[in-house]
C-alpha cells in the first residue's frame, strides 16, 4: 500500500513539476532572449521592440523546445522521486510498525 502511495504521489508531482519548470524555463529564456533582440535591433518604441523579440522568443522556442521539455522532465522527475520516496511527505512515511 505504501508502494502505491508512493508511486501516485510522484505521478502527480511529475505532472506538476513538469508543467511549472518547463513554463518557468520557457518565460525566462524567452523573455531574456526577447530583450536582447530588441535591444540589439534598437527598437523606437514599445511595439517595435515586442514584436522583435516575439519573433526572437519564437525562434528560440522552436529551436531548443524539445531540450527544455526534457530538461523540465529529468527535472521533474528527480524532484517527484526524492520528495514522495524519502519520506518528507507525511502519508509517504513508514509506519513505526512497518519497519523490517
């Protein structure tokens, strides 16, 4: 029964982790990448600038998605192991009676 919290508990971590590193990672990059497009192209004004560094955050999206969903998953999956199988969460701990 433990085994099968355990594993339940990770899925859905691994499902959340995911979906938060990997929008984190593509907000982040995205935006720096964004920026320094627009930067570098000098743009005017504000919508100059967005459009810029939209087509720059496109780019890089299409370019290196795949290796940003895989690092979110070795990411996610790392984080949902060590919090469901060590015990920190409460109903993923041994029972006192359970240790053999």
């Amino acid at each position: 029964m433990l085994l099968f919290k355990r594993l339940v508990t990770a899925s859905f971590l691994f499902i959340f982790f995911v979906i938060v590193l990997f929008l984190g990672s593509s907000l982040v990059i995205g935006g720096i990448v964004g920026a320094s497009a627009a930067r570098e192209a000098r743009a005017t004004n504000s919508e100059e600038g967005y459009k810029i560094g939209r087509r720059a955050g496109e780019e890089v999206g299409r370019k290196y998605g795949a290796i940003m969903i895989l690092g979110s998953a070795v990411g996610a999956m790392a984080g949902a192991c060590g919090l469901s199988f060590t015990g920190v969460l409460p109903w993923c701990r041994r029972k006192p009676d359970e240790l053999v």
